[in-house]
C-alpha cells in the first residue's frame, strides 16, 4: 500500500485508503473495517502532506512513523491514545525531543498514536517503510 493513499477524512474515526477518484471527492475504503465511503476534497486529509511542528525543521508524518517504528521494534511500545497526557509527552521527548511544545498538542499527539496503531495493527509498516526506501 503506497503511504500517499491513506488519508484521514474529517468527521469519520480511523483511517482510510483511497479506492478512485471522483469529480469532487475520493471513493474511500476503511482501513480496518473495509466499508467504503464517498468523500468530498476539503474534508480528506493525506497523511503523506502533514508535518509535525519542531523547534528546527518541521518533520514529515512519515518520518516521525520510523522513528516511533525503530523504537517500537527495540521494544519500546508508544503509548495508547487514551493513555496520559504525561504518558504522551514523556513518549514523545524521546521520539521527537525537539517537538514544538506550543503547537504540537496533547490532542496531536493523539491523534498521531491512534494512527500509528491503525498501521501498524494493520501491518502496514513493512510495505510503507520499504515504498519510502525505494523513492
């Protein structure tokens, strides 16, 4: 699975692989539950296009996934989005430690674990980290 299919869409949990396009919107399937969707351009998300704010250079999506991939295969499981915000924070001081603390939020970091679970649950980190090998 090519990481630039996967896009989150506004208003529906998880994440989801783009099927086709449409003329205003992307035809969608679910990564976990394979039901499909229609969405419209403004509400969808690719998750190849967000970065994370860094007191230095802001940092792909993709490249915070490695990191976060590397530590998890040395043993070091990231947290669960539901876990402390202290769980998060202490977490990501050591994936990321030069993460912007005003604009890298409690919330982001959430959302960038609920994620991060799905692909890997889904096993998707061995065809996205060798796709990003090979670019």
């Amino acid at each position: 699975m090519n990481f630039q299919e996967i896009i989150s869409i506004s208003g529906k949990p998880g994440l989801h692989r783009i099927i086709s396009t449409t003329k205003s919107g992307v035809v969608a399937e679910h990564l976990e539950t394979r039901k499909k969707t229609v969405a419209p351009l403004f509400s969808i998300s690719a998750l190849s296009d967000i970065v994370i704010f860094t007191e230095d250079d802001d940092i792909q999506l993709l490249e915070l996934f490695k990191r976060m991939h590397l530590e998890h295969e040395k043993g070091t499981e990231p947290p669960k989005p539901k876990s402390s915000a202290s769980e998060h924070i202490t977490y990501f001081e050591k994936v990321l430690p030069n993460y912007d603390r005003q604009r890298f939020l409690n919330s982001h970091m959430k959302k960038v674990l609920q994620w991060y679970h799905i692909l890997h649950n889904q096993n998707l980190f061995p065809s996205i980290l060798e796709e990003d090998k090979s670019e």
